[in-house]
C-alpha cells in the first residue's frame, strides 16, 4: 500500500507541473476570472515545492507550520474565484481576505485554534458551498459560455468527498498504516482527477 501511495503522490507531482508549465502558456488568453485558477495551482504548487526543497536545503524535517498559511491561502483564492464568478458584491473579497489574515494571525500568534484542522474542515466546507452554487449557475447558462465547467465540477466533487475522507480519518482512532495509507491514496487519486481537469481545460483553451 506503501508503493502504490508514492507513486500516485509522485504522478500527483508531474501532473501538477504539467499544469503549471501549460496554464503559464495558456495565461495571456485567460480572461480576468480565469486567470484566478492559475494563480490558485500556482498558489498550491508552491507550497508542495517548499514541502519537497526545505527538508534539503534547510534540513527542516518539519514543514507543519506551513499548514496554517496553506489553509489561508487556499480559502482567500478558491473563495475569491467562486465570489468573482457568481458576480457576487466586492466587499466580500475584503471580507474573506480579512478572515484568511486573521486566521493566520490567530494561529502564528496565539496559536489558536490548537488543531488547525477544524479550520481546514469549515474552510472546505465553505468552499464546496460556493462551488455548488457556481454550478448550478452555469448549468443553468449553458456549459458553451463557461470554458471551466469541467473545472468546476472536479473542485466541487474534490473537497466534498476530501472532507468525508478527512472527517473518517479523524473519527477512527485506531487506523492502521495500510488504512492511512489508503486513506491518503484516495485523497491523491481525487488530486489526480482535479489536475487532468485543469490540463483538459488549458489544452482546449483558443483565443
């Protein structure tokens, strides 16, 4: 179980460069909304290249504390792209941004909440509601004005089913390697799925 994690983790890795290589070509054809999906992948990208070069070049076996930056940077862009396509009013861009930079505060400061985690499974949550609600939106307009519907939909079925993942690990106390091994597998092989949808999409992509 063990081998098949690393390989799909390091499948995981190629198609992540894949799509940062592509999407960088694609950029200068993206409208201004679009764009945010790039920034998103390159947002995620740097932080799986800090996971992978610290432990090197620093010899900083212990990356945790990129995890609060992680769960503030992910929530402010996924949340910014989902309020910018739903056309939704700009104070709330302050708004999300605000509770992104005072999570981080409240956890580098004062460490608070103990377990980030809690954070990650409310910032999920968020997300898979705005997600939602962007489909259904251009269910309704038509997948011909939307070139991201595909997108869309993997982010949606991504951190649903990463949340339900996540809350099982959390539940079952007593999991054993292979059970986490697994676990993990899973969550990779939904990575996967979500990368060769961006890749599909910047493939596709004309002026």
């Amino acid at each position: 179980m063990a081998d098949l994690y690393k390989t799909i983790l390091f499948l995981n890795y190629g198609l992540l460069l894949a799509v940062i290589l592509l999407g960088a070509a694609k950029y200068r054809i993206l409208n201004h909304k679009e764009r945010q999906y790039f920034h998103c992948i390159a947002f995620l990208f740097f932080i799986e290249l800090l996971n992978l070069v610290l432990p090197y070049i620093f010899s900083l076996n212990d990356t945790s504390f990129l995890y609060p930056f992680y769960i503030a940077g992910e929530f402010f862009l996924l949340t910014s792209l989902f309020i910018r396509k739903l056309d939704w009013p700009k104070y709330l861009l302050t708004l999300v941004g605000a509770l992104a930079a005072g999570f981080m505060i409240s956890k580098y400061g004062f460490d608070y909440p103990v377990n980030a985690d809690i954070a990650k499974v409310v910032s999920n949550i968020i997300i898979i509601c705005l997600s939602g609600f962007t489909l259904i939106s251009e269910i309704k307009i038509g997948s011909a004005q939307n070139r991201f519907l595909f997108v869309d939909a993997s982010i949606f079925f991504y951190y649903s089913v990463s949340v339900f993942i996540f809350i099982v690990q959390h539940q079952i106390a007593n999991l054993s390697e292979s059970d986490y091994y697994m676990l993990f597998s899973a969550n990779n092989i939904l990575s996967s799925i979500l990368y060769c949808s961006l890749l599909y999409t910047f493939i596709k992509l004309k002026k």
